[in-house]
C-alpha cells in the first residue's frame, strides 16, 4: 500500500509563495499519475494539479499560471511550487494518485493565505 507525506505548508501573506513536497513510499511511483488537491473549510476537496507518468501536466482553472506541480521520481516525491498566492488558496493539501486519487489519503498540510 501506498503510503503519502506532506510537507511545505505554512501561513504566507497575499502574493507570497510557499513549496509543497509530497513523499511517497511502498509502490512503483514512477509508474503513476500523481497530483495535488485541496480542502478549504465547508468546502468539497478538489483536484488542483496533474502529473502523468511521462510528465504531462494539467491544472484546475483557479490555479493555472500560478502553481507548477512536478515529480522527481528518484525521491518518489511530488511538488508543487505555488506562486502568487491569493486568500482563496487557504486550505488543507493533499496529494495522490491523479486521476484516480485510489491511494490512503496522508494527513495533508495546512495552507493559509492572510495578511
């Protein structure tokens, strides 16, 4: 089974940036879709960024130009460089296999965007 780790969230103030990372271990990463979601509170979670195995990326329309998701996959890890962050970016990231989102979810890492 799939085990996920985030990491990199924080308080960042408008306009800011912050570096997610996701670490995975116990399957064949390079081998899967991976991507990054998030929950903002009373909120359903939402698919945010995609990566493919052979590196094709997509993005959710409210982040597109501002966040880059990418994978190193001999660290079995995903990032996600978020830049110019707006107060609608606060919420609890997640990252898992895209599309499918089939892994246990990690914990998530908090994200909170305010001046």
């Amino acid at each position: 089974q799939v085990q996920l780790v985030e990491s990199g969230g924080g308080l960042v103030q408008p306009g800011g940036s912050l570096r997610l990372s996701c670490a995975a271990s116990g399957g064949i990463f390079s081998a899967y879709g991976m991507g990054w979601y998030r929950q903002a509170p009373g909120k359903q979670r939402e698919s945010i960024a995609t990566i493919l195995s052979g590196g094709s990326t997509y993005y959710a329309d409210s982040v597109k130009g501002r966040f880059t998701i990418s994978r190193d996959n001999a660290k079995n890890t995903v990032y996600l460089q978020m830049n110019s962050l707006k107060p609608e970016d606060t919420a609890v990231y997640y990252c898992n296999r895209a599309p499918t989102a089939d892994f246990a979810w990690g914990q998530g890492t908090q994200v909170t965007v305010s001046s």
